[in-house]
C-alpha cells in the first residue's frame, strides 16, 4: 500500500468554508436521491413478458428449470455471468468477477421473498470450480443451453429481475453495462472519496491519480482472485475425468 502523499489534493480551507460547499453538493446530491426513488417508482410500473417456466438450467443436482431457480420464492434477480471456455481462472471475465462477489449476504433478499441466483454461460461442473475458488455461495447455474432464450441477445453479461405466478414466470425488468453497478457497493464508497474510482473517463482536476490499464484486473488476473491465491485455493477448474 503506498504511503506517498500526491501533490494534488483539493483545496484546504477552514471548516465553515468546508461546510458551506458540502451544503451546496448535499441539494444535488438530495435531488439525485429523490430522482432515483422516482425512476424505482417507474421502474415497479413497467409491464413484464413471459418466459417458459420450463427453460432448463443446470444445477448441483443436475437440469432444473428455471421455475426451480425460484426456490419457492416468488421473485428472482439473476445475474448472467460471462464464461470463457476451457480457459482458466486468471483469464476469466474481470467485470463479471469484480460484480459478483460483491452479492454475499441474501438474507436481506430472502425477507422481501427474493432469490438471488447467478446463471453463468459456460458449462455447470467447470464455472461452479470457479465459485468455489472466489468462495461464492450464491446459487449457481449453468444457462449455457439456454442463453439465447434468456438473454436474446442482450449482454454479453446481464442482470435480470423475474416475477413467478404460481407456475408461470415472467421477466420484469433487466439492464447491463453500467446498469449492473446496482450490485457493487465498491464504486459507490469511492464516488464518495476524494480521488474518486481513479478511473481514466471520470471528470477530475488535473494532477488526481489515475489507474492505468484495465483497472479490474492486478497482475494479470481480476483483481479479487489474488487474495484466494494467497489463501491456497486451488484456482484448477480443470473437471476431473474430462
């Protein structure tokens, strides 16, 4: 971890000045607030589409469907991972990584009557190796016979929201890009921090510090892999037998 102090910081000033720019950001930052709620609200009006209750997924007990996904509950989030196959765990997808392994306590979802699932799109016995590995326990199933049902076209990664009716389900909402920051809380701390993601896009004085390259991965695996390494996790995702 550097310790060097950068030569470029924000103005320092004394707290009353301080106090009154952070005034003047905390209206905007309300108004964002209230937007959101207002775009959430917009966002529990749309209409759904079905899909077939029956498409198949593959779980730790073999096919499933996505009805079964539910785990009775009535509503699923599900996030479409990104698979590279045959490849191994260093090159597999950084974004996907760094998103995923920030869903960890479902608890909070179960209480509201929500699964939380995450549908990769390569084979079941080689990504859920991979779960392992990160030390994932979220559900994890394989879409890869499905994708072109579920996805349509959409991603190539995907967040997915879907609404079960008795035996019937239907796909409420979805989104990907920047959409699936929704489940990172990592990005949102830094917007708050001086330097911000130190991002190369972001709008920032001159001088502030910036991540160069792919700002996901560390020494050329994604970035959260290395601390599993370190831990002596197996990252062979290798299926016995094959």
């Amino acid at each position: 971890m550097s310790t060097e102090t950068s030569a470029a910081a924000p103005k320092a000033v004394d707290r009353a000045a301080y106090q009154a720019e952070l005034d003047a950001l905390r209206i905007r930052e309300k108004a964002y607030t209230r937007e959101g709620d207002a775009i959430a609200a917009a966002r529990r009006r749309l209409p759904m589409v079905e899909v077939d209750a029956r498409t198949p997924l593959t779980g730790p007990s073999g096919q499933v469907t996505l009805l079964d996904a539910f785990e009775g509950r009535t509503q699923l989030i599900a996030y479409f991972q990104m698979w590279h196959a045959d490849h191994p765990a260093a090159e597999q997808c950084e974004g996907c990584t760094f998103f995923n392994s920030q869903v960890r306590e479902l608890s909070y979802l179960h209480s509201r009557d929500v699964t939380y699932a995450t549908l990769c799109q390569g084979p079941y016995e080689e990504s859920v190796r991979y779960r392992d590995f990160m030390g994932w326990d979220v559900p994890w199933y394989s879409a890869r016979e499905s994708i072109d049902t579920l996805m349509a076209g959409r991603g190539p990664f995907m967040l997915a929201c879907y609404l079960r009716q008795g035996d019937r389900v239907f796909e409420t909402y979805w989104t990907t890009g920047r959409g699936v920051e929704a489940m990172d809380q990592t990005y949102g701390l830094l917007d708050r921090t001086a330097y911000g993601r130190q991002e190369p896009w972001e709008d920032s004085p001159a001088g502030w510090p910036q991540i160069s390259g792919n700002y996901m991965r560390t020494d050329g695996r994604p970035t959260a892999q290395w601390a599993r390494v370190e831990a002596g996790r197996s990252d062979d995702l290798e299926v016995p037998g094959r």
